[in-house]
C-alpha cells in the first residue's frame, strides 16, 4: 500500500511539473495584421522593464504549435526588439531550440530603422499595444 501511496505522489508530482513547465512556454500564435502567411506568437510579446524595449516572435508559414511541431520548410521563427519611440529594432536572431531565451548583450544590439520593415503588421500590433503588454524583468 506503501507503494502506491508513493507512486500515485511521484505522478501527481511529476504531472504538475509538467503543466507548470507547459503554461511558462506556452504559444497563441496569431495572423500578423495585413501579412497572409507571417504569424505572431502573441504570449511571448512582452515589454522588458529595464530599456522599454518590446520583444516579439514571428514565424512563415501556418500556426501549428505548439514549437515543437512548427515544421522547419514553414520557415524560421525570428526574434526581434522593437524600439517603438525611435522606429528602430534589434534582430535577436532565431528560435531554433524552442526555449524563447535572448541571447545574452541583446539590449546592445545594433538598432536598424522601420519596425515594419523587419516585423510587418506584427510590430505594429506590438507598437499599439504596448501599455497593456506584461512588464517584466529580462535577463
């Protein structure tokens, strides 16, 4: 009986673990406004509390999530950070390894003007929408 006490805690354990780790990397990829086949992934869409920058996440192709199963001929999922007072933004690279990290400097990255040109309809959206975006503290 023992034992099953113990295993039926060991999967209850291990299934909050796993909902836990789901919810922190969880993906809404939403139609980039005036853009037929570019993506957006609307919960990593987030203002950095240290220089106000917006970081954001887009993709070619079709929302399949979750990043896992966005399949590579779709396209690449490109990260960016916008500077919406200047019309600047930072290329932070891509995602290839679906753990949505920046990598590190990434405030110091060369800013290059037209947001829309980088980020399309998906950095206006972000620009519009920065006051009701979460604050957070970025590494």
């Amino acid at each position: 009986m023992r034992r099953l006490g113990l295993c039926w805690l060991g999967a209850t354990v291990l299934g909050l673990a796993t909902a836990v780790a789901g919810a922190a990397l969880a993906e809404n990829w939403k139609p980039s406004p005036g853009e037929a086949k570019t993506f957006y992934d609307a919960d990593f869409m987030r203002v950095d509390q240290a220089s106000g920058l917006i970081v954001l996440r887009i993709a070619e192709g079709r929302p399949n999530g979750p990043y896992k199963a966005w399949p590579a001929s779709k396209g690449p999922i490109m990260v960016f950070a916008l500077d919406c007072a200047t019309d600047k933004w930072i290329d932070l690279g891509m995602d290839f390894t679906g753990d949505q990290g920046l990598p590190k400097g990434w405030r110091a990255g060369e800013k290059i003007e037209d947001i829309k040109g980088a980020a399309g309809g998906a950095g206006r959206v972000a620009c519009e929408t920065k006051d009701t975006l979460p604050k957070v503290a970025l590494p």
